[in-house]
C-alpha cells in the first residue's frame, strides 16, 4: 500500500485545483475588527447664572445657552467719595453651587457679592501642542456715566476664593482696561472660583452711574 | 497484567471528561460569518465634563454577531479563548455580554479569557455579544481598530 506515494491523477489534480481557486475566492477569517474613534472636543464657560438640564454634570447633566449678563455694583456714601476705602460691590448673581455636583461652592453672593466662574476644557489625547485652554477678561479702558465722565476700569478688583479651595484656581487681581489672561486651562481638567469685586475708591469723580461690561472668554486650541 | 494497567489508565484517561491536558495544542478559530453591527463606534465621555474627580473614562458600545467554525474539533474537550491584541498604547478594556452559549467576561488588550470550557457539540457557534469598550479618555487620541480573535484549545 503505497498508494499515497504515487503521482497525483489528473482528476486529483483537478479537485486540488478547483479547491485552491476555492480558497481563493472564499478567504477564512481569523478575527474581527471593531474601530473606535476618541471622545469628542468640548469646552464650557459659566460666569454667573447658567443653565443646566437633567441634573449637574457628575450625574449627567447637560449644560444649556444662558444669556443672562450678570452685574456687579456699588453705591458709594457720599463721606466716603474717593477716600480711598474699597467699597465691596454687590452682584444679581444669585449662583452658589458649582455646576459640577451642586455643591454649595460660593458663599451668598447677596452678601458677599461673589461671582461664580466656572468651566472645562476637554480634548482626548496627550500629544504635544493644544493642552492648554486660556480664560481671559476684556474690559473697556473705563467705566462711564451719561455725561461722558469715566472712571478707569483698573479701579475694579476682585478677591478670589472657593469653599473648600485652600488656594483659589483663578487668582485674585483687578481688571487692566483691555484683554487680560485670568488662568491657563490644562487639558481635561475643570476649574472653578468665586470672584468677589470691589471698587478701590481712590479719587474723586463726577456724580452719576457709571458702566461697563467685563466679558468673559474661554478660549481652546 | 500490563495489559490490564494500560486499560484502567486509558479508562482514568477518559474519566477526566473535558480536562485538556497542559502541552494542548492551540489553534486560531476560523469566525468567517463574524460581524460588528457598526463599522466604527463612537468613545464618548463617561462625564462629560472632567470634574474635581478627574474622570477620563470613555467609553462605547457594539453588538457583535460570532459565528465560530468548530468543525475540526467536533466532539472533543475543548477551551475557547477570546483574546484582544495589543492596542495602541493604551490599555483598553473590553467587557462582554452574552446569550448564554459563550461565557461573559472581560478582556485587556493583549490579552485572552476563557469564554468556553467542554466538549464541542456543535460545528459552527453562533452566539451574539454586547461589547463594552472602556479606556482613559486621553489616551485614545486617534481612532484605531481593534483586533479580536478566537483560540482553541485541545489535547494533542
């Protein structure tokens, strides 16, 4: 018997051959493919009032537009016109928890005039380039009352802190009258502070109300 | 009497059912017939925000439909691995849903579980799983494909 030692029939060379074109034309697969694609860019500012449905964001909640512009404001004693005691504003605001869980993170604002500033900067990846969202504030160069008299808007500053923060994320200071850099935003990280203004008071202006609007900006890579 | 002790030995042999001894051979299963039902899923945020906590997590979903070619172990004690090959430099993680014909589990990239332990009844497996695809969020920086596959264990 031995059989297996003999050349192949023509017949058995056409069945080998019909059954290599076989394999061909009917590839087996050892394996499968699942592609996944990474999570998507997203950034959020909230400086005030905001809007939040289904929850807060720990429990997953989606932030909402607020147009609301928020002010902060003082009136000062007339005995204490430019006497060069700072005059603690107060603010609309009635925003004391954080976004994130609801957490009380300012202190009453009708007290204590505090602002909430709060937001994120979300990316995937790690690579090098685009890590860092930047928060700024643009001012006009003065506040201003109906008779054209202006106060220069650095008379304006502002006290930072957080419950529970021991060192606040947005730095205390006063605004420039301009464009100015708060805080370097590193990527996937969340910030928050509660910003309580105050008017330095330093000299003597013209009666009246004077305005102007500070803007907030968050700005990503 | 040699004869006698051989037979009792082969009989002890076939008493142990479907244990597969250690030197068993392993082979890539042919799952031609396989498919995702989505050719790319989306990772999205576990929190959409990153929070105080720092939660990176992404995650995704799929449903796959198996259909593993058995037919060269038919009625042979067998071990059923799924194994996930290495990711791009991530450690990624998979979890698994099933109808009850594979076992649940979960699997790293580079990794393999056992998701069948007996003897193969059956020519073809089908089974459908949910997969649950999880991985830190800054991480999966680009998209990628992940590599899947079936191995087999029998004895010799």
């Amino acid at each position: 018997m031995k059989s297996s030692s003999l050349p192949p029939s023509r017949a058995q060379r056409a069945l080998l051959g019909l059954a290599l074109a076989c394999g061909t034309w009917l590839p087996s697969a050892h394996g499968f493919t699942v592609g996944i694609s990474p999570g998507q860019r997203s950034l959020f500012l909230q400086v005030g009032e905001g809007t939040m449905s289904g929850g807060f964001f720990n429990s997953g909640g989606t932030p909402g537009d607020n147009p609301t512009v928020n002010s902060a404001s003082v009136t000062v004693p007339a005995a204490q016109l430019g006497s060069g005691a700072a005059q603690p504003m107060t603010t609309d605001s009635t925003v004391t928890a954080s976004p994130w869980e609801g957490a009380a993170f300012c202190t009453s604002p009708a007290t204590t005039g505090q602002v909430y500033v709060g937001g994120f900067f979300r990316r995937p990846g790690v690579g090098s380039g685009g890590n860092e969202a930047l928060l700024t504030v643009t001012t006009p160069t003065a506040l201003t009352n109906t008779n054209g008299d202006t106060i220069p808007f650095s008379r304006i500053a502002w006290t930072s802190s957080g419950i529970g923060d021991a060192t606040a994320t947005i730095p205390s200071g006063a605004f420039v009258g301009g464009t100015q850099d708060l805080l370097t935003v590193s990527r996937n990280t969340w910030f928050e502070s509660c910003l309580a203004f105050r008017y330095l008071n330093s000299e003597l202006v013209p009666a009246g109300t004077f305005t102007g609007r500070a803007t907030f900006t968050l700005t990503a890579p | 009497m040699k004869a006698r002790r051989t037979l009792a030995m082969l009989a002890g042999l076939l008493a142990l059912g479907t244990v597969i001894p250690a030197a068993a051979a392993t082979f890539r299963i042919d799952d031609t017939g396989t498919y995702a039902s989505q050719p790319v899923t989306q990772m999205r945020w576990r929190r959409l925000a990153p929070g105080r906590a720092g939660d990176h997590t992404v995650e995704g979903r799929v449903s796959v439909s198996l259909r593993l070619n058995l037919s060269q172990w038919l009625n042979r004690p067998a071990r059923i691995y799924m194994s996930l090959a290495p990711t791009d430099g991530e450690q990624l993680i998979a979890t698994w849903r099933t109808q009850g014909r594979l076992l649940p589990g979960t699997v790293r990239g580079g990794g393999r579980t056992l998701v069948f332990e007996g003897v193969v009844r059956e020519s073809f497996l089908q089974e459908s799983i949910v997969l649950d695809l999880t991985a830190d969020g800054r991480k999966v920086e680009h998209a990628q494909s992940l590599q899947f596959f079936f191995e087999i264990e029998v004895s010799p």
